[in-house]
C-alpha cells in the first residue's frame, strides 16, 4: 500500500463516538479531565465535538497526513542505521527506547483494545504504528542533518535520563523514595473508564473516587440509553 492510499485511509477514518450519548452530563473524572480536549465541556456532547474535531480533523486530516507526505519527501535523507560514532550515543538510545516503547504499545494495548481486528503479525502496520514510526524517523533525520535538533535531542535523553533516575532510582519497596517502575495502561477506548481511575488510586494508596459513585454513574448512564 503506498504512502498516499495509507494517509487517505487516515483521513477518512469514522468516528464512532461522534453521536453517542450526546445529552448526558460529563463524569466527575474522565481521561481527559483538565486538558485541552475538556476545555469547558459540560456535556457529552461539547466533549464528543471536541474531540472530532481534533482526533479526526486536525490530527487525522492535516497532522498524520502531513506526517505521511514529510516521509514521502524527505525520504533520501533518512537512514536505517544510525552512524556508530560516540556522539551518537545519545540518539541510538533515544531511537532504541523509542522502538521499545513502540513494541509494548502495540502488543499490550492496541492489540488488546482491537483483538478482532489485528493479529500480532500485523501490529506495525497499524495507522497509529506507521504514523509514531514514521515521527521518530523523521525526527532522528532533523538531529543527523542539523546540529541544533542533534544537541536538542542530546539535552532531552540526558534531562530525560537525569529526572527518570530521580523518581525511579531505587528498586527497594521499603525506601520511602521508592516508586513504582509499573505502568498502568488505560484499558478502554471509552474515555470515562472510572474503573481506571479507581484501580491506579488504589494502587497509590488514594482512594478519592468511591466505586459507589462510579456504580451511580453507571445506573444513570443506562437509564438514559433505556
């Protein structure tokens, strides 16, 4: 499949929340309480708007697709591998955390968000797979073939290593700097998954939505649909 037919599939994708539940009120907590996205979205219907015209005007329409014809351009300039030289350090590492991160995205929560849709073999070509791949290509061509994105992208790895040693440094559960290496996946493509929120309180020891509340919800949630 070339590169225009994969961004044309992109741009055109449905979104199948658009019309859902449109008069109820928004949750007390949602994935995106706070952000952006929220803005000042009292309804289910303000928050689905919102996100339309973001996940699939701006980011499927003009963002991945500009993606997908940058790599199309630019694609003499990239390289598979990156020169084996000690400046480089910093950059194989950003591109091996990178594809590492890519392989557990795909495998532990795309693949399980989709299961009837995707087979293992075939995770990578997924839309979001090709467009995170196609983004750090593309940034790692920047730093190789300009200096300033080369010593920006050396700054971040070394800041980045520098605050992940400083929260995650001890493995001993007993020191009272200790902090969880574990991640927590959101597990739903539904956006107020109080379940979520319940379960990573209770993991950190702070419980602040009750499950009752998230019962109540629930019950509402289904009466309105009924």
């Amino acid at each position: 499949m070339s590169w225009l037919s994969d961004a044309w599939a992109y741009a055109w994708r449905k979104n199948p929340h658009k019309h859902a539940e449109e008069d109820m009120v928004l949750p007390d907590w949602h994935i995106y309480k706070g952000t952006g996205l929220e803005g000042a979205c009292k309804t289910q219907k303000q928050l689905n708007k919102r996100y339309h015209k973001y996940h699939y005007m701006a980011k499927g329409k003009l963002f991945v697709p500009a993606l997908f014809l940058a790599d199309k351009l630019f694609k003499k300039y990239k390289q598979e591998a990156i020169p084996d030289y000690w400046y480089n350090d910093n950059l194989r590492l950003f591109n091996s955390a990178f594809d590492d991160a890519q392989r557990i995205l795909a495998f532990n929560y795309i693949w399980r968000l989709q299961p009837q849709q995707l087979k293992e073999t075939n995770l990578q070509s997924h839309p979001s797979m090709q467009a995170l791949r196609k983004l750090k290509e593309l940034t790692l061509m920047m730093a190789l073939n300009d200096t300033v994105y080369r010593e920006f992208l050396n700054i971040f790895v070394l800041e980045l290593g520098q605050q992940a040693a400083q929260k995650y440094g001890t493995t001993d559960p007993n020191n009272p700097t200790y902090v969880s290496h574990n991640h927590l996946f959101y597990p739903s493509a539904c956006y107020y998954n109080v379940n979520y929120y319940i379960i990573g309180q209770k993991i950190r020891g702070k419980i602040i939505l009750e499950k009752t509340q998230a019962r109540n919800y629930d019950a509402n949630r289904q009466d309105k649909q009924s």
